[in-house]
C-alpha cells in the first residue's frame, strides 16, 4: 500500500469512527472541502504534514495516534 493510500484509509476509518463526514472534518480541520476531498480519494500523491497534522487536530487526535495504525505497516515506499 502506499503511504497515501494509507492516509486515506486512515482518515476515512476515523471518520467512521467518529461518525464524522469529510466536510465537518475539513470545517474543523480548517482545510478547504476540496483539500481533504483530493486526500481521501487518492488524488493528492503526496500530502503535507502541516496538512495531516490539520486533520489530526480536527480528529482531536495527536500525530503519533493517526499513525501508530496497522495500517502503516506495510507501507511501499518504491520511489
């Protein structure tokens, strides 16, 4: 899986979770709709960490709880 495959997954999953949609998500992670939306749907390749960070906080998780997930196990990092 690739690391913004990842991501995805992970954000979407959270957002199950908290039963959250993308745009209150983004509204509190202060990200526009469209910025978020282009990370869970795969077309960002290469999201910031301010960016994750951003979410991380709209979450009211830390940095080290978004990623700490299996998810990021086995994370292909062919360049």
């Amino acid at each position: 899986m690739t690391i913004s495959k990842a991501i995805s997954t992970r954000i979407i999953n959270i957002c199950k979770e908290k039963d959250i949609s993308i745009n209150k998500l983004a509204n509190s992670s202060f990200l526009t709709q469209s910025t978020l939306q282009s990370i869970v749907v795969g077309d960002s390749n290469n999201p910031k960490l301010l960016t994750i960070s951003r979410v991380c906080y709209g979450l009211e998780i830390t940095l080290e709880e978004f990623f700490s997930d299996d998810v990021f196990k086995d994370i292909d990092l062919n360049i």
